[in-house]
C-alpha cells in the first residue's frame, strides 16, 4: 500500500475549467509523490486547531512552496514592500501543520516556503527579500558531506530551481543548515536528534524531478521513511 502523504492545498483566486475560487497542489509536486511510490493527498487548509487528528491518517507531510509567510510569525515589526500573497489562515494552517509533525515524528518533507514555516515554527527568522532574490534562478547548492541532502541524492553538488525571494536569516532551535548556495543563503536544514525523519529544502525539486534523478530521489526518501 501506498503511503499517505498530505500536500497543504494553496488557495487560488481560480484555476482553468473552475468557475470560482480553487484550492490547488502543483501538478508536478504530485506526480513527485506518486514517482516515489506515495499516495498524494491534497489537504484543505483549514481547523488548524484540529491537525494533529487530521494527520493521524497520514504518513508523512510535504509542506510545498507558495506565497509569503506575513513576518510577524518571526517577530518582524514592520512587512517589506515586496511581501505578497500573504494569507493568514493558510499561515495558521501550515504553522500548525509543521508544529505538530515536528513534535509527533511524522515524516515531513519542506520545500521553500514550506521550510521557512519550519524555520518561524521553531523560532527563527526571515530575510523578508534577498539582494538578488532567488526568484526564475538555477544554481549550483552544495550539501554537507554526510548530511541528508547528500546522502539522498548521492552528489557533492546539485543545480537547482529556485523561485523565493525569502530565505532563512536566523535559524530556527534545534535546525543545522546542511545546504548553501554559492551566495551563502541557506539552501537545506535538518533537525538533527529530531522524532522523525525531516528535511527542509528552499529549492523545488519537483520543477526537475521527472527528468532529474536527484531532485526525485528527494521526494522519494520522504515517502521511504513515511513506510510503516
């Protein structure tokens, strides 16, 4: 049997062939999951009070990219002029999501956003805009040896997609960065001595994952420590 990986849906103001406002999951991100041998399952934002019965059901959690996670989760005292698609109840709902696969075990795979809610979950903060950002950029990201992004892709370096303005500025407790680029912004962390298996990337390896083997072996470990 599959295992079940809940993907946090993102809010949409509509989607081709939909008359009216869409909860969407990234076609590619889903085919990464169903790749890797997982079972995706999209997952409406909402009751964040009430995660911790919701993922009972699940295996693992892939927390994906979207918009802007509103600065004052990090304790910012004023928002950048950049900041955008900033939604508060898709923020409660990823923060409660990351909180409680963290602190339960859960296997739980973040991508870009997705790593920065990590990173505010656990105290840390946020460059609200990188000077370039990162956004429509490849780049070379070289993961520490012996870490999990090495170990998962078995490569000394890989070429990524990025698309984040954003990026980790203080790290959050219990957090190691195990990834840079060449600029020095946080690429990778783990949570070393964690209860479960978690990788946090601020890359997307789903843009590249059905023609990159490494990217996928990305996604796939996420479901191979989501088996029971």
């Amino acid at each position: 049997m599959r295992p079940l990986i809940a993907v946090p849906a993102r809010f949409s103001a509509g989607a081709t062939a939909l008359r009216y406002a869409a909860e969407v999951t990234a076609r590619a991100l889903v085919e990464a999951v169903w790749r890797g041998g997982g079972e995706p399952f999209p997952m409406h934002p909402a009751a964040p009070d009430g995660v911790a019965g919701r993922l009972a059901r699940c295996d693992g959690v892939l927390l994906p990219g979207g918009g802007d996670l509103h600065p004052r989760h990090y304790g910012a005292a004023t928002a950048h002029e950049t900041l955008y698609d900033v939604d508060e109840a898709q923020d409660a709902f990823d923060l409660a999501v990351a909180a409680y696969a963290l602190e339960a075990g859960l296997p739980l795979l973040a991508v870009c956003r997705g790593l920065q809610v990590v990173n505010a979950v656990r105290g840390g903060t946020l460059h609200q805009h990188l000077d370039p950002d990162h956004r429509h950029v490849v780049h070379e990201v070289v993961p520490e040896a012996g870490t999990l992004p090495a170990k998962v892709t078995g490569a000394d370096a890989l070429r990524v997609s990025c698309y984040h303005h954003q990026g980790v500025a203080v790290l959050g407790e219990g957090l190691a960065v195990t990834a840079r680029a060449g600029d020095g912004t946080v690429e990778a962390v783990e949570a070393p001595g964690a209860a479960g298996w978690f990788l946090g990337v601020q890359w997307h390896p789903e843009d590249t994952a059905a023609v990159g083997p490494a990217q996928q072996a990305i996604v796939t470990a996420l479901v191979d420590a989501a088996r029971p």
